[in-house]
C-alpha cells in the first residue's frame, strides 16, 4: 500500500446523480471522483479529530476562549454543549513522507452533511466509527427531528439567503428530507414564538437546524437576527453561540503532533513567528481576514489583539486524479453529538482540494480555489 498518494478513481455517476437531485443549482464545484483514503490515515484522522473536539471541550479552554470573546456577540441560553463539529486537518508528508493530518482550523458547527451522505449512497457506502451509512444518516434525522411533539411546530434551516451560499446543495438536499431552508429574513416573531409564510399560511418555527452566522450578515440583517432570535422559544441544532465557543482561538489552549504553532499576534513569541506564519482572526468565518504573509507593520496595523499567528503547513501534492494533476488536500472531519450519546461520533469526510498554495472556498477556480470531494476508507467502490 502507497502511504505517499490518496487514490481517487474516475466515476462521474455520483455527480450527475447529484446535478439532477438538486436540479438548477451549480455542481461545478463538486469532482467527480471520491478520495480514498489508507485505513491508517482514517485511523490517524479519527484520534487526532478526537483529541481535538476533546481539548477544545475542556472546561479551561472553554472558560479561556470566552474571555476573548469580542461583547455583545452572543444570544445567550446555549445549551451545554454543541451539537455539531467540523475540523479541518492538512494532509501533509512527515520525514519518512508518509501522510500525516495537520490541524487547520475548527468550529463547533455543521458543515455539508446532506452533500456528503448523498455522495456516499451514489459511491458505495462506507463504515464509519463503526457505523454504517444508514446508521449515520438515522442519526442525523433524529437530531433533526427531535423535540418535534404534538405537531406544535415546524423544523427550519437557518440561514441568510440560504440558496445563494456556496453550500446551497446542502440546504437543497436537507430540504428533501422535511426541513424547510429559510432566510432570517423571513422570519417574524409573536411573543417569543417565531413563525414563517409558506405558499399563504403560517407556519410556528419549534426546532432551528442553524447554518447562520451572526459575525457574516450585513450589520442591518445582523440586528434583525438579534431581535428575532434572543430569547425565541424554539428548540436549538447548533446554538449560534457555540461556533464562538468552539473556533481558531480554542488552538490557542491545545497541544499535540497534529498541532502547528500557534500564538497570539501580542505574544513576545509572535515575531520570531512571522516569517514563516499565516495571521487569523480567530472569529471570523470561510477565510475572511486571513493574511497569507503578515508583516511586523501588518500585526501593527491590526484592530484588536484577537488576531493569532498560525505556523504555515506544507500541504503535499498527494491526490493523483483521473486528469493526472497532483492536488492537495484539506480534510474535513464532520462530526455529530446528540445528546443522548456520551461522547461526538464522526460521521463524514470531507475534502476540499487545490493545485495552489492556499485552500478555501471563497478563492476562484482560476487562481487555485478548491473543490470538493468525498472521503472514505479504502476500499470505498469494490
């Protein structure tokens, strides 16, 4: 077995079964191969996702992030731990070039569940911290669909114009499954109970599954979403306040092989750090803010000291596609905690790849933005 390259064999069947499920909206963004990964990336990809999710969950770090935390950024009644995770991990050669995760960023919030499961049906499911596909959907849906009683209220999925992101198939897919994708704007309040207007009649909103993120709305949709919000009597998936909770600052308070420097833009460390450093903010959302080659007049210039230095990773060229290009590779673990289960469950992986030096969605395709693709254990399509 290769531990130096990630496989990803040429079957377009599962991106046309997804262009004509969800119809209208662009899969151009999407391969149309999957990853598939050697058992012992997965298996180091599974515990360093878990030493992660468990270090960020520690009662110091937690208590250490609020206190960075910019004001008047949360809605306050979050429950006692989120609901969802998402971790980004760079696949990367060691000295022996093998591949190994490195540690990108992290939050406490959902990320392209629906695209992944449905890409999995269409590739052959997989086993999954020792879940099958179907087991990890049924997970999901009930998550979905919990604290649904008596017909008192309808599911949403929370966003701002929620067909317009680039995540769209996701809201497109979910939608299929009963949960109506909504823009705040839609929204009204009566008391503390929220409702919405579908084809003419009112519709009570009893349970959230939130994709919005308060720091990414225009400032006048932003105080809307404030006044709607704070205080609702609904039923929350993914509290908006977590994905504060749990973020880039939480790296701040963790150590492990996976973890790359990192240190606060003030920290008497931080010069000696810039050569060879990328700058966060460590509450923005989808790269927004992020300087590639920060400078000592750079970190100066900066408006607050919420800001960290994060050591630069060399992302290997390890995925050979059916084109014959050499791309990198940045993993994505999703994980779910219901709240029944003592401890997250992975559930799905994603990657997001580059023939550039820098991956994120919000860069074009022409100056090396990535793309998308499923992840899983070899063998996937046997």
């Amino acid at each position: 077995m290769n531990f130096s390259f990630v496989s990803a064999p040429y079957q377009p069947d599962a991106k046309a079964a997804l262009h004509c499920h969800v119809q209208h909206c662009s899969t151009d963004a999407v391969t149309d191969y999957p990853l598939l990964l050697s058992p012992a990336l997965v298996t180091q990809l599974q515990t360093a996702n878990a030493e992660v999710i468990d270090q960020a969950m520690q009662p110091s770090t937690l208590a250490s992030v609020r206190t960075m935390l910019p004001p008047a950024v949360l809605l306050g009644n979050a429950p006692a731990r989120p609901h969802f995770f998402s971790v980004d991990f760079a696949l990367c050669y060691n000295q022996q070039q093998q591949l190994v995760p490195r540690l990108i960023e992290l939050q406490a919030f959902p990320s392209m569940l629906a695209m992944s499961f449905f890409l999995e049906q269409q590739y052959g499911p997989a086993v999954l911290s020792g879940l099958t596909l179907t087991q990890r959907q049924q997970l999901w849906q009930q998550m979905l669909q919990s604290d649904l009683q008596n017909n008192q209220g309808d599911a949403i999925m929370l966003d701002y114009q929620p067909l317009s992101q680039n995540t769209a198939l996701s809201f497109i897919l979910t939608a299929k499954l009963g949960i109506q994708p909504l823009c705040i704007t839609q929204l009204y309040r009566k008391g503390r109970q929220l409702y919405f207007r579908l084809q003419g009649k009112e519709h009570k909103v009893q349970r959230i599954y939130n994709r919005l993120i308060l720091a990414a709305l225009p400032e006048e949709v932003a105080q809307q979403a404030r006044h709607l919000l704070t205080d609702a009597d609904v039923s929350w998936l993914g509290h908006p306040d977590w994905y504060y909770f749990v973020s880039k600052a939480s790296m701040l308070f963790m150590q492990g092989p996976w973890l790359p420097a990192v240190k606060l833009v003030n920290s008497p460390a931080a010069e000696a750090m810039l050569p060879e450093s990328v700058c966060k903010p460590l509450f923005e959302f989808a790269g927004r803010g992020i300087q590639l080659s920060p400078t000592q007049s750079y970190l100066a210039s900066l408006p607050s000291a919420n800001y960290m230095l994060q050591q630069k990773v060399q992302y290997a060229a390890c995925v050979q596609t059916p084109q014959q290009q050499h791309l990198k590779a940045e993993i994505r673990m999703l994980s779910l905690w219901p709240d029944t289960s003592p401890q997250p469950v992975a559930v799905a992986m994603m990657a997001r790849l580059t023939g550039g030096d820098y991956i994120g969605m919000s860069q074009p395709q022409m100056t090396g933005g990535a793309t998308v693709a499923l992840c899983a254990q070899e063998p996937l399509c046997s």
